[in-house]
C-alpha cells in the first residue's frame, strides 16, 4: 500500500474485500487509520528539523574534481624534499592498495614537491606558492589535512562524497538538505549546481551526482550553465505565452490531482512542484543570472575570467548571488585536477584557474555579512601519492590518487577560523593524528546546518537511509 493511502482509499481499492481488511487488522491497526509511522515524506522540506539551532544557513561546495595533490598545496613536507628520488619505504606503504595505473611499477620514487612553501597569517598555515590568494585568506580557513577515504577510483569517490555510498543511486548531500530544510526562496531550487572545466586532464561527471536518488524529484538539483539558456527546457515552446503556459499548468494541475486521488503516487505531487519552480523561474533565474550590473571593482576581485560565462570564476560569482538569494546548496564542480603526469605545469593552470576566485568568494561573503552563516568548502574527492607515477625526471612528475590522507578547507558557516585539524606523517602518505573518514565530514556538515545525520532519514524499500548510512561521528573540534 502507497504510504500516502488512507483508510477509505484502501477499502476502496483493495481487490481482497474484508479478507483483506482482516489480514490488515492482524498486521496493525494503524494502517486501518491511515497512520504510517517512522515514514517521512516532505515535498519541500518537513521531517522536524533543524533538529537544533544551526551555525549555518547555506553550503557553497567548490568540489575540485580530480584530486588536488595535498603535498604541492597545504601540507608541507621538506622531507619529501631531501629523499627526493629514493624509494619508499616498505614500512610507509606497508602494502596497501594502489591503483592499477602503478600496480605494475617496480619502484616508487619519492618525489618532493616543486614549489615553495611559506607560513601566513596569525595561524601560520602552510601555503604553496601556487596559491598566493588563499594564502592571505589562510586566518578565514579551516583546514583539515587528514581526510581520508576508502575509494581509490574517480568515480567511486565522488560519488562517495556527494551522495555517501560508492554505488550510484543514492541521493546526493545538497538533495538532503533540500529534503530536510526546505528553501528560503520559492522562485529559486534549493540545490544549485554549476559546472567549470580546467585546463588539465578532466574525469567526466554525470547528473547522478546531484540527483535526488529515492528522494521526492522536487530535491533534485538543477544544473545552471553559461549562455543565453542557463537552465535548459525553461522557456515557453515556440508559439506560447505566458497565458497559455499558466492556463497549461493549471489544466495540468487538474489532471495531476485526479490521478493522485485515484494513486496517492506521491511523486505526482513532486511533479507538479517541478512544474511550478520552472515556472517561477523564467523570471528568478534571468534575474540572478544577470551580473551586468556588478561594480568592476567586484570583477576585479574574482579575475578577469568572471565576466567569461562558464568559467570557475564567473561560476564563483554567481554562487554568491545564488547565496543572497536565499539557496541552500551550491555546488561548483571544476574539472581538471587528476595529474598523472606534467604535474608542474598542469598544477600551477589548475591554481591560476581557481586560487583567486575561491579567496575572493570568501572575502566577497565576508563583507556582505554572509559568510558567518554561509559554510564554504573546497576540496575534491582523494589525494595524490608522494611517489611519482611512471619515470621521474629532473623536471617533470605525475602523482597517482591517494585516498589514505588528503588535505579540505572550510570557511565561515560556523567552523573554526584560522585553524588546522589533523596531520599526516612526514611522508604525506598515512594519517598521524585526528583522522576525518568521509562520512565524519558529511555528518559534521549536516550539524552544522541544525541537523542530526542519525535522524535525517527516509524510508525507501523497507529500510531507513542516510547520508551516512550507518557511520559518520561529528568533529566538534572543527566547531566554534
């Protein structure tokens, strides 16, 4: 029986008469009062919660999609440096599992990172030369260098990452919070999503990763993209006005409703939820869209790249605007960050492509007041090996992936400024102190925003879920 179904509409619809309603009676007398319990089912965001006052109101995720190499960008590691060129120990590998890429190697050459590191700020955070930007911002950061995953592959890990699970199917973190929390703003999606592609080797992304999985369709995320058509599908077919699109949505409506009485398919109603935000939408997202009317000066702080529709940087842009306008869950993906060879060169694009925009969003939510109840995240979805992958030359190197350390960054939203958690050892290769499993960071996440991972749940097949599924501890020392 549909979980929405009442007592009449089962009496009704029941092929099996009394019989039916006996064997009913045995198995519980709620479903004869159309109670179900322990079954949530928000179409815009209704399951009690916050569960407790929030830090936070709203998520910008810049998830750099490859795996940046911690050691060449926050964790600092000289002795890398000096045994540059030496085998790694077998006592720092201790046999773990690599990729297939390197599994054939016979030897794994230590490689020290070929840029600079300096300390900055009143925290004295280690930054790479290559992010000059973020160096400034390091007493705004919240670093944590001991991120660790499970899986070893692109694929699996962002798919860990956005959604809790390796497999596909399962829906995504910003779906959650709009399932959970709702939306500020009703002419906008309570999960945005936009796309940028670096210069480097780019791992292909796919809508799964911001779908809504078993969730109602209305938390799904809606992708915005550069050009004169930023949502696709959203404007009046050729030949209709907005009249005849309003007196189509209404006819529509009606039909909807008189299957829904005949089903109770909840997903109807989800539909039809979808139908009206698209609506609503040719006129909010236009509006949001347009930055013709931001100050050069604001140019000037994000790059040159921000006035390029479709860039990280013009991405960045209009995450803040997206934020101002009350959305609860933005996600930026940036391609380009897998560097199995050229690392140098195809890392420094990456940086010069990213580094500014991502500090200037900061200081951009910082002096309109948002940042405080705004959580910014930067990071991708592992690490990479401080052995080089394939021959190692004077002046050239690749890095595999490495999910047993990694470095994120946090800012505003509630967590600590101007602070690191965790270190690795002086191999960057194995976590040392304070380790962050993937679903500790996405339960901290969801603390942060007023709600308890253990009870933001949905029935689906029988079980409840969760975005961390039967794991995940918060870090209440990435608090304030």
């Amino acid at each position: 029986m549909n979980q929405l179904s009442n007592r009449r509409h089962f009496l009704q619809k029941t092929s099996l008469g009394l019989g039916a309603l006996a064997l009913s009676n045995l198995m519980g007398p709620s479903l004869l009062k159309g109670e179900v319990k322990d079954v949530n089912f928000p179409v815009s965001g209704d399951v009690s919660g916050p569960h407790f006052p929030a830090k936070a109101k709203r998520v910008i995720y810049l998830f750099q999609n490859g795996g940046p190499s911690q050691m060449d960008l926050f964790d600092h590691k000289p002795l890398l440096r000096k045994m540059h060129g030496e085998e790694l120990p077998d006592s720092v590998r201790n046999g773990q599992r690599v990729t297939g890429m390197t599994s054939g190697q016979t030897s794994f050459p230590l490689v020290g990172s070929n840029f600079d590191f300096a300390q900055y700020g009143r925290s004295g955070a280690w930054v790479s030369e290559l992010l000059p930007h973020t160096a400034q911002m390091v007493d705004e950061l919240c670093f944590i260098k001991s991120m660790h995953t499970e899986a070893i592959n692109h694929d699996p890990a962002i798919t860990f990452f956005q959604t809790g699970s390796q497999q596909p199917g399962r829906p995504s973190i910003g779906s959650w919070l709009s399932y959970g929390l709702g939306s500020d703003n009703d002419d906008l999606p309570a999960f945005c999503v936009l796309l940028s592609r670096g210069k480097g080797n780019s791992q292909p992304l796919y809508a799964r990763l911001w779908g809504n999985g078993f969730l109602p369709s209305i938390h799904q995320g809606v992708q915005f993209r550069g050009g004169k058509e930023p949502v696709l599908f959203l404007e009046n077919p050729a030949g209709m006005g907005a009249q005849g699109r309003r007196e189509m949505l209404d006819c529509l409506k009606d039909l909807h409703n008189a299957q829904f009485e005949e089903t109770a398919d909840p997903e109807l109603q989800a539909r039809l939820s979808r139908y009206e935000m698209a609506y609503r939408m040719q006129t909010s997202v236009p509006e949001v869209m347009d930055v013709s009317a931001e100050p050069d000066h604001i140019y000037e702080m994000y790059g040159a790249d921000a006035r390029i529709p479709g860039t990280y940087a013009a991405n960045c842009l209009l995450a803040r605007r997206l934020a101002e306008k009350g959305v609860k869950f933005i996600q930026l993906y940036h391609q380009g960050w897998d560097q199995h060879n050229n690392l140098p060169r195809n890392l420094a694009r990456q940086c010069l492509d990213t580094d500014q925009a991502s500090a200037a969003l900061v200081a951009d939510l910082k002096q309109r007041g948002l940042l405080e109840d705004t959580l910014v995240i930067w990071g991708g979805e592992f690490g990479r090996t401080n052995y080089c992958q394939g021959k190692l030359t004077p002046e050239n190197y690749g890095r595999d992936h490495h999910p047993r350390c990694f470095t994120v960054w946090m800012a505003g939203g509630g967590v600590k400024a101007g602070y690191s958690h965790g270190q690795t050892d002086d191999f960057s290769y194995n976590i040392f102190k304070d380790p962050v499993h993937v679903h500790d960071f996405q339960a901290t996440i969801l603390h942060l925003l007023g709600l308890d991972h253990e009870r933001l749940t949905f029935r689906h097949q029988g079980r409840r879920y969760r975005l961390t599924d039967v794991h995940g501890n918060v870090v209440p020392e990435l608090m304030k």
